[in-house]
C-alpha cells in the first residue's frame, strides 16, 4: 500500500504452509503480541474455519456474530467485524466454522481471489492504523489461501523442526509464485521460521542444517524453541507474553518480532 494518501503503511504478512500443526497459528498470536510489545498496532484476520487464533485470543463463540466469513462475502462494516483482545493493541477479525463453505462460494465470485484484497483496501482501514496485520491461514492451499496471498505484501512460512518437514515446501513457493504472476507480482518471501525447535535432537539441527542449504538467507536467525508454555499459553486465552514473559517462547518472538521489524526497515531504506 504505497498510495501516499494513506495515513499509515500498513504491512500485511500472511502466515502460510499448507501443512497442519506446524506453528502457524501459535506464530500468529505471538509474532502479533510481541510486535504490539514493540510498540506498533496489529490485526490478526483469522482465516482458518478452525477458529484457533479466534478461541487461543479468548474470543468466545457469542462474540462471533461478524466474522472473516461476513468480511469476505457479506461486506459487513469493518468495524462490526474487528475485536479488541485482552492485549492492548492487538485486534482481531475471528473466525467461526461457516469459513469452511466460503472456499466454496468463493469460487462462482467474479473476484474470488481479490476479495480479501479489497476488504483490506476499505478507506476506513485508515482510521485504524494498523502497523501489521497477519493473516493465519488455513492448513490448506485453497482459495482462502490464496485470498490470503493476493491481501498480503508477504508471506511468513513457520516450518517444524521434524522430519519431512521441507516437503510440501516447494509446492507452497509454486503457490506464491502463480499468484505473483496472475494477482500480486510484489509478494515477498518475509521469511521461513523454525518451529518447535528442539537443541536436543539431532532432528532439528539437520532441519535447520537442510534448511539453512537449501532456502539460503530467507531463513530467519530466530528458531522457536520446543516450549511447553508456549502451549499452554491458549487455553488461557493470551499470548505467551502475557502468560510467561521470561520463558524461552515468549523471548523467542520477540527476537522473531524484532527480525521482521528489521526486515522491513531495510526494505524500505
Ligand atoms: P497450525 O496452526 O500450523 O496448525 P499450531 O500453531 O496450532 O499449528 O500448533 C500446533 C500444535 O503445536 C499446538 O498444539 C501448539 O500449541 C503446539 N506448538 C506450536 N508451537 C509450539 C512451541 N514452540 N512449543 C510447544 N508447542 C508448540
Ligand atoms: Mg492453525
């Protein structure tokens, strides 16, 4: 978003592998949480029909009467559909189960793959002032997805430090790839983040070895460590950050966070 009428620069990344359980949604919550403790607004849209990033933010089911679904297709106001979380600074557009139809509805839409572009791109979207907003995706490489894509000015990719887990890699960067040249020819690489890393196992480090070969410098300095109140973080409804401050997870993102500020400075130096 370069029009220099805008009031902010809003960075939009979505988080993206199309493979289940690797970190994206716990990426999500807490690279947005540790960005807010830097001192910038962020905006998580949740995209997976799961609802995780929605539920592990305390958003109850009675709160979700507008959602991703009412934004994507029923052009409710934004503001109907933007939550506050107990973390001041960080907001949400949550998501319930009806997002598992939309792939679907998405696809008899003119504008099926633009139309989270477009409700990103809404005027009053200004008044918010979002610094970040991070979009978690669904464990899938559908229109959602790709959606997903076409709103975002680049794409986070966490990858699990366990075996296979650069499979299905290069079907994601095929993804990318089509979408710069149909809908999005700016979209960048933020960056491939290891997941549940874990010093211990000799696992990890060849991940990180294989990935450090062959992904080259898109591979983010910071790994996440395997950490137990990482996971338990959700079922209180915050982010590790407000959970357990000094544990390894929580220092983790915040370096994590420090790395895309830092990315994009230079970007745009
Ligand atoms: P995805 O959104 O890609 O499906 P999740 O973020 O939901 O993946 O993570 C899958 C599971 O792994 C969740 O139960 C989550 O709590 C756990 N998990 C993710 N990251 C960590 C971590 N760094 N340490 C411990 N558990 C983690
Ligand atoms: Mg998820």
């Amino acid at each position: 978003m370069s029009d220099p009428t805008r009031s902010t620069d809003t960075k939009i990344v979505a988080i993206a592998n199309q493979k289940g359980g690797v970190g994206k949604t716990t990426t999500t919550i807490n690279l947005a949480a540790s960005l807010v403790a830097e001192g910038l607004r962020v905006l998580i849209i949740d995209l997976d029909p799961q609802g995780n990033a929605s539920t592990g933010l305390g958003i109850e089911g009675s709160a979700r009467e507008y959602t991703t679904y009412e934004l994507l297709l029923d052009n409710v106001a934004l503001s109907d559909v933007i939550l506050d979380t107990a973390t001041d600074g960080l907001k949400i557009v949550p998501a319930t189960v009806d997002l598992s139809s939309a792939d679907i509805e998405l696809m008899s839409n003119e504008k099926r793959s633009f139309l989270l572009h477009d409700a990103l791109r809404q005027p009053l979207m200004d008044d918010y002032a979002f610094d970040y907003i991070l979009i978690d995706c669904p464990p899938s490489l559908n229109l959602l997805t790709v959606n997903a894509m076409v709103a975002s000015h680049s794409v986070l990719v966490p990858l699990q430090s366990e075996f296979f887990a650069l499979e299905g890699l290069s079907q994601l960067m095929l993804t990318i790839r089509e979408v710069r040249q149909t809908a999005n020819p700016n979209l960048r690489i933020e960056g491939v983040v290891l997941t549940m890393f874990d010093a211990r196992n000799n696992l990890s480090q060849q991940v990180e070895n294989d990935a450090r070969e062959n992904l080259g410098d898109i591979v983010f300095q910071t790994k996440i460590p395997r950490n137990v109140r990482v996971s338990e973080a959700p079922s209180f409804a915050v982010p590790v950050l407000d959970y357990d401050p000094m544990s390894k997870g929580a220092k983790a993102y915040g370096d994590l966070a420090r790395e895309v500020i830092a990315n994009n400075a230079k970007l745009s130096a």
